[in-house]
C-alpha cells in the first residue's frame, strides 16, 4: 500500500479521531497540519468542502472522519475496537455526532446562539453525558472491558465539551465519566496522535 495522506487540524475532534484509528491500525500515513485561514490548495482540490479530516489513499479521498476510522480499521483492528460490528457502537456515534455536538457547539460558542444561556445549552448537553456515565457502570469503557472504536470516536467531543469550564466538568457528579477521559487524555494513543511536529 502506498503512503496515506492526512489533511488534519490537531485540535478538532473529528480530526483528532481519525488520527486515533489510523494511529491504531497501524496504516502509514503522512500528517499535513491545516492552518483553517489558509487551506492548501491540494486538500480543496480533493475535498472542495475544505474541512479537515482528508484521508487521500491509493487514489480514493474519504472525507467523512467516521469513515476515516472504518477504513483505517478494515486494515487491521488487532484489539476487537469493531466489537463484531455492534450496532450499537454506531448508534452512539450517531447519537453524538446528531444531538451532542448540537449542544455542544451552542455552549461552547454560547454567545453566538444568545436566544438562550450558557447553562441552558449545557444542560441540553448534559443528557448525553448521563448516558455515557451510565454506561461505565460496570466497567471502564462504553461498551466493552476495552478501548473501541465508540471509545475513540467520542471522547474528542467530550473532551471539548469538559474544556469549555473545566472547573464546573470537574464538580460535576460524573465521576465515572471523569475518570474515563482522564484514562483516554492519559493514553498512550492519544498522546501521540497529539504531539506537536
């Protein structure tokens, strides 16, 4: 297989996660590091759209981050992150890219939605939080005793969503939640897929 190419921006979720799977998979791909003022002229004449991820590979362009990660782990998914296809590792993901990062997006950039507060968007968000820290209560990943790809697809977002205050995420009372972004943000894999070049 040929070199893979990666139009990303480190600090945007969907970005962030096809650079977890592809980091995962073990697939070789070169990283090129988007500036959103200024957008190569290569990357819009892959993907006119101009928003990062990109993956360019053997001749194919996959502009969708989620199909990004299916296709990284079509490659090679040594640690079960597929779950044999588990439909519901796909309905969260959708869960959360639908609803969530709705929410997300307005209490993140409260000021650009004024017809509510902050708190209101928030609180829209904290929905999905509840059932993410329902899900951890037997055991320490969403929906296996093991990072998978629900994992990985979600914890950028939630992530974003921690940092917008993080002094109100940490008084929150989800503390398994807390705990599982705090084993994710201390990973390894992510460490790396977040290293400055």
């Amino acid at each position: 297989m040929s070199e893979a190419l990666l139009y990303s921006f480190r600090r945007c979720p969907y970005a962030m996660r096809a650079r977890l799977a592809l980091r995962y998979s073990g697939v070789a791909v070169s990283i090129v590091e988007v500036s959103l003022k200024a957008k190569p002229a290569e990357m819009l004449a892959l993907s006119p759209k101009g928003t990062v991820p990109v993956l360019s590979v053997e001749g194919r362009v996959i502009e969708e981050s989620l199909e990004i990660m299916q296709w990284a782990l079509a490659q090679h998914d040594p640690e079960n992150w597929r779950l044999q296809g588990d439909p519901a590792v796909y309905a969260l993901i959708e869960e959360n890219d639908q609803v969530f990062k709705h929410h997300l997006n307005r209490y993140k950039y409260a000021e650009r939605y004024p017809e509510q507060p902050m708190e209101h968007y928030r609180a829209e968000g904290e929905v999905f939080l509840r059932k993410l820290e329902d899900l951890l209560a037997d055991r320490e990943y969403l929906l296996a005793d093991h990072l998978s790809l629900a994992d990985a697809a979600l914890a950028p977002f939630v992530r974003q969503f921690a940092h917008v205050n993080r002094e109100w995420f940490a008084g929150t009372p989800y503390r398994r939640l807390q705990a599982w972004l705090q084993r994710f943000l201390d990973s390894p894999l992510f460490r790396a897929v977040m290293a400055k070049p």
